[in-house]
C-alpha cells in the first residue's frame, strides 16, 4: 500500500484519487475550495471522455448526471449559417454536457466509500515538502504536513506545485481572453441545441445551450478592441449582434436577465517534465488545455485512468517515480495532437473571424462553401472526439460501481 497526496479535486485529481482508493492505497485528496459549484465550468464531455468514465466503471454516469446530448455544431458568419453538423457525427455516443460539478460530487461520495480516502476540503496546499532530494509532501496552509510516497498535482492550469517543483510550462500560441456570460433558463424549446461559433463584425464568440438549459456566452476578447466594460448596459445588445436570430430575439426580450461575465484567461502549453522524484502532474496542471473544441475534462479525466493504473501496481519510492514517468511517456503523443488540432481550429476561426473579406464572402456564398469547409472541418473532428486509439489501457473489466 502506497501513500498518495492527490492535490486539487477536478476531473484529473478525482478520477486519479478514486482508483488509487480503490486498489486500496491511502490518498488524501486536497482541494482549495470547500464546493464544486464555480462561476464558470466546462461542460463538453466527448466520446473519449465517456470512454474515460467507463474505465472507471461508470459507463452510464453522464446520463444519470443533469446533462444535454449536443444537437451538432454549427459555424455562423455574418449572422449566416456556413454549415451545421448533427451528433453524433458517426460515434457511438454524442457530446454531452454534463454538470461538471455534480460529476465531480459523485467521483468524490465513490471515493469516500473508500477506507483509506481522506477528504481535506477548503485547504489550500502551500508548498512541497522535500526529503534527501525527493519530494516527500505538502504542507498545507493551516500548517499540517501530510507526508507521501507520491504527491499528484492536478491543481489546474496555473499550479502551484508545477512552479514550485521547478517545471517550467512551454507555452504554446498565444494567450486567450474571454468573457463568459449565462442567461438563466428555461429558454424556448425552438431554440437549437447546438453548439454555435460566431463570427462577426471582426468578433469571434459562441453561443451554446449548457447542461441545465441555461444559454452560455463566450466573447473572446481582443487587444485592439474597444470592449465595454464588464457592468456595461450594452453587452445585451453587443452580444445580440453576433447571435444567430432566434438567439437574439430571445436576448433581446430578457436582456435585463443576462449575467455580469465572467473573465477567464486561458494560456496553452505543456510542463517541460510532468514528473520529478516524488511528484507527478496530471490535467491542466501538466498541459493546460484550450477551450477550442472542449477537450479539458476529457484529457483531464484520460489522464487520471492512466496514471491510476499505473500508479497503482508500484510498491516502492523507486517503481512509483518510473511509474510517474511511464504516465507522462503514454499521456504526452494524445496531448501533443489534442492542442495542435485545437490550434490548427483556433487559427482558422482566427483568419476568418478577423479577415473582412474573407468573412463576406463566405456569408455571400454560405450555400456553395459551406458543404466544402463543413467536410474540411469535419474530417478533423475525428481525434478531437474520440482520442488516440489505443491512448487507454484495455478496459479488463466492466464493474459498474
Ligand atoms: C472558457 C473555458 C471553457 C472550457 N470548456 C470546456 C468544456 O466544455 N469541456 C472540456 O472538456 N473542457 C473545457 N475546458 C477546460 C477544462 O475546464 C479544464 O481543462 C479541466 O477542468 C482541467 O481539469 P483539472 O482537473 O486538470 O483541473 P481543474 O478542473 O482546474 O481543477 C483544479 C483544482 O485544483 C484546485 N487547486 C488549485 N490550487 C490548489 C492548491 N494550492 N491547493 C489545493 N487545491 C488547489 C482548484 O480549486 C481546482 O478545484 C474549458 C476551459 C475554459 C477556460
């Protein structure tokens, strides 16, 4: 039996936390925050996400979850429609959003099932304990120790423990600025239920029906832009001019319902190592994701199965630290595509979203171009839906937990 530190309780901290509880191993699971619900969450869960949850016996978990099948994808230019593509677009299951916090309220009651879980909410990790040249703990910022053969850090894209442990992060593109705006449902059930990208006006933003049947809307934010301010009394109308009809009229009716967004940054990248005697990152913290093509939780949640399988089969200082470097070596080729596919996608909305000409003429001939770029766009969608094959292990039971 191992002793574990899992910091952070996302999808890479839970999933790891609870197979590790499983296999018998002790693991203290620390989280900063004392509740899952936050002002923003990603949804998207993609086939390979669900395959994810399968590995750890949850096959059908998204669908006892409040969730929403995504109708398709649709990309509108100029308020017109370039092309719509229907889920499940020839896999097995559909995206699916999911109410990112009461799958992670879920993942945790599994886990406390478990004899040797502890459970250290509202306790935010302050610094890495070392030990003849090992990392051999955290110390918490009340001041308690918590010593580990191995500490995991899946503490989220701007971790801590990935600055202190000396892992440098190989940013990759340029950063992302966005505000994130929610309309509480219930909305028209005419409204379409798919997940839209909007270009406009030089403004590149998404409109999107989330798992409660609230409407979430991003507005990517740009440096020569002159944005008003988050309170602004225009955003409603800001927003409106980018949305697809139906979705405007809506925001139009019930503008005074629209919430004040929510900034969030994303910048990109992989840690040089994921791993250094005695600690191992996982998710975000080792490769923080875009939010192009929603691909976090998922990578996020593959991360954590593998590195649990691994993990859990070694039995001393030596096999744990060959262990972290055996996760890093199968995880890094499915990240490495993830983020070049989504840059590949960011950059072409990108050159669309800002080229005038470019934009118009799409619009002009939407019902000419549209099938075009639909199968251009369509025959990327492969990976960044399904994952690497052979990126898992092989599933060796199907225990429904
Ligand atoms: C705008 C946007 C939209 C997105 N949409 C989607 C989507 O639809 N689908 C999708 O798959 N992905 C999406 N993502 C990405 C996804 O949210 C992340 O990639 C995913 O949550 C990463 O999981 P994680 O477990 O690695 O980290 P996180 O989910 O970030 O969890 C890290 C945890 O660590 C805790 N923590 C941090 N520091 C400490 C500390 N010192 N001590 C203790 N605890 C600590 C935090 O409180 C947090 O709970 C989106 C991202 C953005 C920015």
């Amino acid at each position: 039996m191992n002793r574990f530190v899992v910091v952070g309780a996302g999808p890479a901290g839970l999933s790891v936390a609870l197979q590790l509880a499983r296999d018998g191993h002790a693991v203290a699971l620390v989280e900063a925050s004392r509740q899952f619900s936050r002002q923003f969450r990603g949804e998207a869960l993609m086939p390979c996400g669900i395959e994810a949850l399968a590995h750890l016996g949850l096959a059908n978990l998204h669908r006892q979850l409040p969730h929403r099948s995504l109708a398709g994808w649709s990309v509108w230019v100029e308020g017109r429609q370039l092309f719509h593509v229907a889920e499940p677009m020839g896999s097995l299951q559909p995206c699916t959003l999911v109410a990112q916090e009461a799958l992670l309220e879920h993942l945790l009651e599994l886990a406390q099932q478990q004899p040797r879980f502890r459970w250290l909410p509202g306790q935010a990790v302050k610094r890495l304990l070392q030990r003849d040249g090992r990392i051999s703990g955290v110390e918490l910022a009340g001041g308690e120790a918590l010593e580990a053969d191995l500490v995991i850090g899946c503490d989220g894209r701007g971790s801590l423990l990935r600055r202190q442990a000396g892992l440098t992060l190989q940013a990759s593109g340029v950063g992302l600025e966005l505000l994130w705006f929610k309309l509480p449902g219930p909305l028209p059930a005419e409204l379409d239920g798919s997940f839209n990208t909007l270009l406009a006006g030089g403004q590149i933003g998404s409109a999107c029906i989330g798992a409660r049947g609230e409407l979430q809307l991003a507005w990517l934010l740009q440096a020569d832009q002159d944005t008003p301010p988050a309170e602004s009394q225009l955003w409603p109308e800001r927003l409106a001019q980018l949305l697809p009809p139906p979705f405007a009229a809506v925001l139009h009716k019930r503008a005074g319902e629209l919430s004040t967004p929510q900034r969030v940054s994303v910048q990109v990248g992989m840690a040089s190592s994921w791993h250094t005697p005695g600690l191992l990152l996982l998710g975000d913290a080792a490769h923080p994701m875009s939010p192009v093509r929603a691909q976090g939780i998922n990578m996020a949640l593959r991360d954590g199965v593998v590195a649990g399988q691994l993990l859990s089969r070694a039995d001393s200082a030596e096999t744990l630290d060959a262990a972290a470097a055996q996760v890093e070596q199968q995880r890094r080729p499915e990240i490495r595509r993830m983020q070049a596919l989504q840059s590949q996608e960011a950059r072409q909305g990108h050159l669309v979203g800002h080229n005038a000409v470019l934009r118009h003429s799409l619009a002009r001939l939407a019902p000419l171009l549209g099938p075009v770029t639909r199968g251009i766009w369509r025959q990327r969608q492969g990976p960044l839906r399904e994952g690497l094959a052979g990126a898992l292990p092989q599933r060796t039971n199907s225990i429904s937990w």
